[in-house]
C-alpha cells in the first residue's frame, strides 16, 4: 500500500465548476503536503505546499489538510479548461511520497 | 535559463545497452531526486542525493547507478537496460531539508526495444 492514496479519476466537469479532488494518507510524522499539476508531456509543477491542518488559499485554489482524519484535498473554484491536467498529491519526507494522480478534465 | 534541464527528452535504446540520462540544475540546490512515472503506479523514487558525493537508494533503485560529483548535475545510469525499464524520468531538485518543495524538469521519455 502506498503511503499517500489517491483517486486517478478521471474526472470530468463542466467549465465554471467546482472541482475536488482529494488524498489521504497514512504516515502520521509527515507535516508538509504539497500539490502538483501536471500537463501532458511536462514534468509536475507545484501548486500549492501547505503545512499543518486546515486552508490555504491562493487564488482559485484551496488546500486543505485534516491530520486528525488524514485527508488532504485541494479545491478549484471557477474552474477552466486550462485547468485540465493531472493532479498530484505529496507528502513530505527525505523524498516526496506521490499519490498516483487524478487526471481532471475541465469541458468548456 | 535558470531552471532544471533534463536531456535528451526522447531515447529510444535496445535491451542490454547502457544508457545515461542527464540532469542539470542551475540554483545549486543541495537535494537532487529521480522518480519514475509508469501506468498505475505514478512517480516512483529511483535514487536521491543531499550533496555532492553523497547518494542514496529509494524504492526502486534495482538495474539504476548514480553519480553526483558537482552539486549542479546528477546522472542517471542504466546499466543494462530492461523492457521494464521503459518509462519517464523526472529528476528534481530542492534547495533544503524536507519542508522545501520540489522543482522538476520535464523528463525524459525513454523506450527500450
């Protein structure tokens, strides 16, 4: 079992949406959590990096973090076709420890 | 450009051979990653380094060699290489300890016949 599970979708909503997408973990000591996008033939970029329980929020994008339960989700409000693209959950040890990724598809 | 560049992004080899895939950042961040991405199993840890000279396997390290003599380059060395090996490599690089993000390059899709 891997240390970070996720849901590979996929997921597809319509333009203006609100997306959820969502991982939960089991290695209790780890403390940072990180999103990731990932376009086609790209390599992950960061999308958000939050420590601790509850929000961030940067933009249309809200990371949130339940230790008590740990679950880690990200939120996309207002979501675009741009939007679409794997999304990548980590949490944070020597390495990052990578769910396998929600493919999203955003329809216009 | 500052960043992390990963070469070539295409290699297609046949099994047996060697093949080395290059990766050079430019921050000069200590920490230097190779993951692996296939179907159904997402980004797999290959081998890590936190500084010149000073390298470490990860999960998947079998038939991979590394090296790091300069902080700004760290390749990757398929021995040998196997039809299993057939993947995408991502290097990565992090400035410091484990509450730094990661940066990655965009990989290098490799085939091996």
């Amino acid at each position: 079992q891997k240390e970070v599970e996720q849901d590979p979708g996929p997921l597809s909503v319509p333009e203006g949406a609100i997306v959820s997408l969502n991982c939960t973990y089991s290695n209790s000591a780890f403390q940072y959590f990180m999103w990731y996008r990932q376009y086609s033939r790209k390599g992950p970029e960061l999308l958000m990096y939050t420590y601790s329980s509850g929000n961030k929020e940067d933009g249309r994008f809200t990371a949130q973090v339940d230790k008590s339960s740990k679950y880690i989700s990200l939120f996309i409000r207002d979501s675009q076709p741009s939007d679409s693209a794997t999304y990548l959950c980590a949490d944070s040890g020597y390495a990052l420890n990578f769910g396998k990724g929600t493919s999203l598809l955003v329809t216009p | 450009d500052a960043g992390i560049t990963q070469s070539p992004r295409y290699k297609i080899t046949e099994t047996g051979r060697q093949v080395t895939l290059m990766c050079h950042q430019t921050w000069s961040h200590s920490y230097m990653f190779w993951y692996r991405q296939d179907l159904g199993h997402g980004l797999r840890l290959i081998y890590y380094s936190a500084a010149a000279d000073i390298t470490d396997k990860g999960e998947v390290s079998d038939g991979y060699v590394v090296s790091r003599s300069k902080t700004e380059n760290f390749p990757l060395t398929l021995e040998s290489a196997t039809r299993s090996q057939t993947s995408v490599y991502f290097c990565a690089s992090r400035a410091g300890a484990g509450n730094q993000p990661q940066h990655f390059g965009d990989g290098t899709r490799l085939s091996i016949l």
